[in-house]
C-alpha cells in the first residue's frame, strides 16, 4: 500500500472527531446528582441575572424618568430564591439610591420591589 490520499486522511480525521464526540457525550451522561444541582444553581442565576438586568432598568426609569446608564453597584444574592440590584444615581440622575429585588417562584421570575431613595415603589 502506498501513501494516503487526501480523502482518506479527510475520512480518518472525521471518524476522530465523531469518536471524540461520542466519548464526551457519553462522559457527560455520568453526572452525579450534586453535578446536576450545581449545574441548575448556575443556569437559574444566569436566567435572573438576564431578567434583573433587562427588567430593573425600565422599571427604575419609569419610576424616575432616569435612564440607568451606570453599572450595578451592589449585588446581594442567596443564588436560589432572590437577586438584588442596587443602583447609585449619577450627576444629574432624579435618584441618589435604586434598589430591585427579583425573586424566584413556582411560576417563575418576578420582580418583587423596587425601592428608589429609600421608598418603596413596587411591592
């Protein structure tokens, strides 16, 4: 037999990568179940995360008239049940503090209050 062609070294390089596939699908198949759980507290805090930070904004401002252009200065979280944002007013901001809070439920994420210069505007 002579050398390798192009095709073949092609095929065996494709055969590689669906075995490498198919050894790290089944590898991951074998979580145990504390895997799993870390895996939910993971997956559940990106999804409030991306909720808070798309929904306390436009809640903030429609209670001020200030859109937040600031970042987050303070999280407080039990990664489970809660997230809290906190939010300082800039120069120029119709508010000093901003807080909202996005709790988990059985039917989902809501957001549960939202508290502008030490008042609460949303229970």
């Amino acid at each position: 037999m002579g050398e390798l062609g192009g095709a073949q070294k092609m095929m065996i390089a494709v055969a590689g990568v669906f075995a490498i596939g198919f050894f790290l699908v089944g590898s991951n198949k074998e979580q145990t179940d504390e895997d799993k759980k870390s895996a939910a507290m993971i997956r559940d805090r990106a999804n409030m995360n991306r909720i808070a930070g798309r929904k306390c904004p436009q809640l903030i401002k429609k209670e001020t008239g200030t859109q937040i252009t600031s970042l987050v200065a303070n999280t407080k979280t039990d990664n489970a049940t809660y997230l809290t944002y906190e939010y300082k007013g800039e120069k120029g901001d119709n508010f000093k503090d901003a807080s909202c809070t996005l709790s988990a439920s059985d039917t989902g994420f809501h957001i549960t209050s939202v508290v502008i210069d030490g008042k609460e505007t949303i229970k």
